[in-house]
C-alpha cells in the first residue's frame, strides 16, 4: 500500500498538468466558449461546448523537452445553421476567430477542428458538432463535421 502513496506523488508532480497551466486552460476555454456564443453568426445555433478526451478526463501529460506543448480539445454542440453544409461549420468557424483581433493569427484550419496556438505552451482544438433531431442520442443525432 505503500507504493499507492509514492505513485500518487509521481503523478501529480511528474506526469499531470500543475494547477496553473489547468487554471489557464480553463480560463481559455471559457474565453472562447463565450467568444463562441456571442457571436453573431452562432448565438442562434449555440448549445454548448464540453471538453473532450483527455482535458475532460483530466489526463492531460505535462509537457516534456521533446514535446514542450499540450493541447485540448473542447466540443462545440451547434444546431444545424440553415443553408450551411458540413464543411461550412469548420471554415465559418475558423473565419471568426481569425477575423477577430483576438485570435487573429492564432487560428489554423484543420480536417475537423479550427486549431488555436498560445504562445508555444498549448493548443485547444474546437471541434464542432451538429445536434439533430429531438433528444441527445449520440449514435443517430450527432454529427462530427469532416
């Protein structure tokens, strides 16, 4: 039992991210989720945006020498946006924030995220997906945009 202690430690000071850099994340990922639904193009359409994968488990690596940057990835639930097909949502996406002087620069086009860098430290990937349909039913109601 005692070996429980010492992986414990080995984890929250060697392998997890410290609480500043998950302090900054979040602070981040609420910037761009109210960014998000603020905007004039997605207010309407807006539901929610939900960390995915490893920032939703909290297993996120700290960086090392070789990979001095982390990234998360954050889900943004959408209801369909009349007259826009699947590949509209990544570009409008990417559109806004690289038209907007706060992450003018920062945006990059993906297959299915818009990419946003922060100063070589991490990236957040925003990967948009559309809710069709009455209720949440992930296998027939979802789409992830590609």
């Amino acid at each position: 039992m005692k070996l429980v202690k010492h992986f414990n430690e080995f984890l929250l000071n060697n392998v997890n991210l410290n609480q500043h850099r998950i302090d900054t994340l979040e602070s981040r990922v609420s910037t761009i989720t109210n960014f998000l639904k603020g905007s004039d193009s997605l207010k309407a359409s807006f539901i929610t945006a939900i960390p995915q994968g490893s920032y939703a488990h909290r297993t996120i690596i700290k960086p090392t020498v070789k990979k001095a940057v982390f990234d998360a990835d954050v889900v943004v639930y959408l209801k369909p946006i009349k007259g826009w097909e699947p590949k509209d949502y990544i570009q409008k996406i990417y559109e806004l924030f690289n038209n907007s002087s706060p992450y003018r620069g920062k945006a990059s086009r993906q297959t299915r995220c818009v990419k946003l860098n922060y100063a070589g430290e991490f990236h957040i990937d925003v990967v948009p997906c559309i809710r069709k349909g009455g209720f949440f039913r992930v296998s027939k109601n979802l789409y992830v945009i590609s």
